[in-house]
C-alpha cells in the first residue's frame, strides 16, 4: 500500500464487513437489500472499489448504520489493532506480490480476527526487538526469502545481460575491461565518472563510489582494484539497462529509504555478477572441475582467476547457477569477518537453497564453530594473503555433511578485517557421484556444530563457551523423566 487512497478503501471494506457479519448477514443478503450486486460489495469489501456518495447511503441504511460512521476512517475498537499493520512499514513498503500472496487475499485473513492476528505480529515484532532485529535486518531477512523461494536464480535479468551485451558489442566470454563500460554510461546514459581520494574526507576512506544524481557523476575511490572498479560500474550500469529509479547512491551500503532500494539494488549486483561472470562460461568451468578426482585448493583458485579476482562475486555467482543449472539443490554460502584484534567472527550475508541448511547466522552472539574451514582460514590467514581450502563438515547433532569450500582475504575498505566466503553442498548419493573428489584423500571429514552453546561435541578442543543450550534441553528432559516416573509411582 503506497497512496493513502489504498488505505482508505481498505478501512471502508473493513467496516461493511463488519457491519454485515454483526447482522449474520451473507454478501448475498447484502446484495438484496441494497440492490447492489454481490461482485460489486465484494470488491468493495476487499478495498478495490470505493463507492460514489448514493451507493454509501445505500450501504448504510441497509446495515441500518450512519454515513459518517462508514466513510471515517477511525476504526473502532475491535478494529484497532487492525491499524497498526495497515499503517506498518510491511504494508507499506513490502511488495508482497513477490511472495504470490495477494495483499487483499491477505487484508481478508486479518480482519477476519484482527486481535488474534495482530498479537501475533506484535510478538514477532517484540522478538525481533529482543533479538536485536532492527528494520534494516528484517528487510534484509525478506530480501534473502525471496532470493530463496526463486533459487537465487532470475532469468529475466540474465535475458537482460545477453541482450545488452549483444547491442554493445560486448564479448562475454572474456573479462570485461573498465574502459568498455565507462564508456557505455558516458554515451548512452550522460555519465561522469571520476577518481576520488575519499580519505581526505575522514570518515569516507571505507567508501567504494558515490553516484550523485543530479548531476550524473561517479566517484569512484582511488584504492578501488581493478575487479571491484568494473563490478561497480557493471552494477552501474544494471541500475540503468534495468531502469531501476529508487536506488542506493553510496558502495557499501550506508543508509537505505525503503524496501523497494534494497531489491533494486540486489537486481542491479546480479546484473552485474551475471555480466562479469557469463553463465555458459561458469557452467563449464564448473562442471569440469567437479570431474577432477582429487580436491586441490589451487584448482579452485584457479578457476575464480580465470573469471575475476573477486572470490566474493565469484562464490556469490555459483549460487546464481548451482542450483538452476547443475541440479545442485542443497546449499548454503555465507560471508564471516573477524577484525583485526578481535577472536569474535560474524557473520556477514548468508543465503540458504532449497531449505534452512545446517549452519546459520545466530542473532544472540552465541560463538561459531571453530571446526569451520572459514573460521580456520581468518584465523591462520596471513597479510595479504588469499587462503582457499576444503573440507568435509559433518553436523553430528543433525545428521547431515556438506562439502565446504572456503576462500578468505583481507578486505582492503575496512581497519584491518579479514573476511571468508564460503560455499556448503549438502551432501547425498547424488551428489557424491556427481562430484569427484569427494572421496579425495585430501579431503578431511571433520565433525562441527553449529554453536559451541548448541553443540553436544564432547571432546572439542577448540570449544569457546559451555553447551549451555544442550545441557538446559538435557535438564528439562531429566524432569519430564523424573515426573513420569513419579506419575507411576503414585498411580
């Protein structure tokens, strides 16, 4: 809901329904006594139609209520609470349409028990409080959903990509130069793109770009290497082939104004992951190194060099893929940072197909596995150093094993961090024959958990805090035993 006319019309519907339902009253009752037809009341009562001034009165003297009563829109009591989530930022902002749900389908479902469903937001909202779940997380949170519900996989903008590439001459089968697209934003679109020392403007050292529109210019930092220039500018250059007009103007992400910014400015990254890393050429590559018999980890390398020397917009690419196009369904990536100084690592981005997988983000810094191969890598990771390695994690306490591949760096646009991206294959019969090293020598099978508080892993030698969860569940388990046991004793 974006116009105050949309919450107008809702509040209105809102109100006939409750007056017709007071009476026991079908839309059909209704419909005979006004004289209206029964499709009609139902658009009205699901907020897309709003009635002229004789039809009102119509309404109204049949449900034997006051014109001024239908047409305010103060809700009553028992539709207070109602309010709250017409006038929430949910309504507001979040296109709900990308989930297939149907906002009045939805309207309908509230009002049908409005105190019923908004204490069932409110304790939503009081948990995001609690954990610490501010606006700028769950947008993010709805943004990964909808990444999940299609795979992370949008042919649309893939279309978009070949096409552009094609009316530009652009050959996708090699690494696109900075020149070409600087060259394509200044003619096709008025840019300016120039050089900037942002560090002289204190706190701006860790920014990558600033686009300002009024006058179409690019300032792009001058510590930018040439990988993270071109995304930049491929990015740059998604915003406009996909006409994207509410948009962030800063790289990395400083504030944000709506929903709508953050998902344009996801379709203008996959534009640009989908230009720099051509989607037949990483098919290829892929396919052929899951031929290989043993896991080497300058292999790996090998192929992110040969599309970019980014591992981020390298591993965030393969999910884009993975799943679409190799039948690979089960998998995570994540993004962890630990600082300089600092032995706590969080995670940054995560992404899950197909379902929840195993290791997640934790919003109650609880402390991370250090069985990780991500997190063994930003510990034994060296000044300007690229470390990649794989191993086997097995999730003793849900049954499962991935196969984790791991690249970390230090990441040059902030005080001495390191990050780690990591990509996690569920692993099952069929991709054990699909991919070929897995049964490498070279790769050690490694028991992990989750959590070092949620883990049951006895003998960890690496263990940063007690299995405090595992002992309270251990502890509630031996009272309901005790209880029953007494249950008996006494029967």
């Amino acid at each position: 809901m974006n116009a105050e006319s949309d919450f107008i019309k809702t509040v209105f519907g809102l109100k006939i329904k409750q007056q017709r339902q007071k009476k026991n009253w079908s839309l059909q009752d209704l419909a005979i006594k006004t004289g209206l037809s029964k499709s009609y009341l139902n658009e009205i009562e699901n907020g897309k139609k709003y009635p002229k001034h004789d039809k009102i009165i119509q309404i109204s003297d049949a449900l034997e209520c006051t014109f001024d009563d239908l047409v305010s829109t103060k809700l009553d009591k028992s539709l207070t609470p109602f309010n709250t989530i017409l006038q929430s930022d949910f309504f507001k902002e979040i296109p709900l349409d990308l989930f297939g749900i149907n906002k009045n389908n939805l309207i309908s479902i509230i009002s049908d028990a409005p105190k019923k469903v908004t204490a069932f937001i409110n304790a939503l909202i009081e948990i995001s409080q609690n954990y610490n779940l501010g606006k700028e997380r769950f947008y993010f949170a709805v943004l990964r959903s909808f990444q999940e519900l299609y795979d992370n996989y949008f042919p649309e903008i893939e279309e978009k990509v070949i096409q552009f590439a094609h009316e530009n001459q652009l050959e996708l089968n090699t690494h696109l130069e900075a020149e070409a697209l600087e060259n394509i934003l200044s003619k096709k679109w008025g840019y300016t793109i120039q050089s900037e020392k942002f560090e002289k403007f204190e706190t701006l050292d860790h920014l990558r770009s600033l686009f300002i529109p009024e006058k179409k210019l690019l300032l792009l930092h001058k510590k930018l290497e040439k990988d993270q220039k071109v995304f930049i500018l491929a990015k740059e250059t998604g915003f406009n082939v996909l006409e994207l007009k509410n948009r962030p103007n800063t790289y990395s992400w400083l504030d944000f104004g709506s929903f709508e910014e953050i998902l344009n400015n996801f379709y203008a990254s996959y534009f640009a992951g989908a230009l720099l890393i051509p989607k037949q050429k990483i098919i290829e590559k892929t396919s052929e190194f899951f031929t290989q018999d043993h896991w080497n980890p300058q292999s790996f390398e090998n192929l992110i060099k040969s599309f970019t020397h980014s591992p981020e917009t390298f591993y965030y690419r393969l999910t884009n893929i993975l799943s679409s196009e190799l039948g690979i369904k089960d998998l995570f990536y994540l993004c962890l940072v630990k600082k300089k100084n600092s032995d706590k690592i969080q995670i940054l981005k995560e992404l899950h197909l197909n379902h929840q997988q195993a290791p997640h983000a934790n919003a109650t810094n609880e402390h991370y596995c250090r069985k990780w191969i991500a997190v063994k890598n930003l510990h034994h990771l060296k000044e300007n150093e690229t470390l990649t390695d794989a191993q086997i994690s097995h999730y003793k306490d849900h049954g499962v094993s991935y196969l984790v591949i791991s690249t970390s760096q230090k990441n040059p646009f902030s005080d001495g961090s390191n990050r780690s991206y990591c990509l996690g294959i569920l692993l099952n019969a069929q991709m054990i024959r699909k991919i070929n090293f897995i049964k490498s020598s070279s790769l050690k099978t490694i028991n992990v958990g989750v959590t070092c508080e949620s883990c049951s892993i006895a003998d960890c030698e690496v263990r940063q805090a007690p299995p405090i969860r595992i002992e309270k569940e251990r502890f509630n388990l031996n009272m309901k035993n005790a209880i029953e046991r007494l249950r008996k004793d006494i029967l």
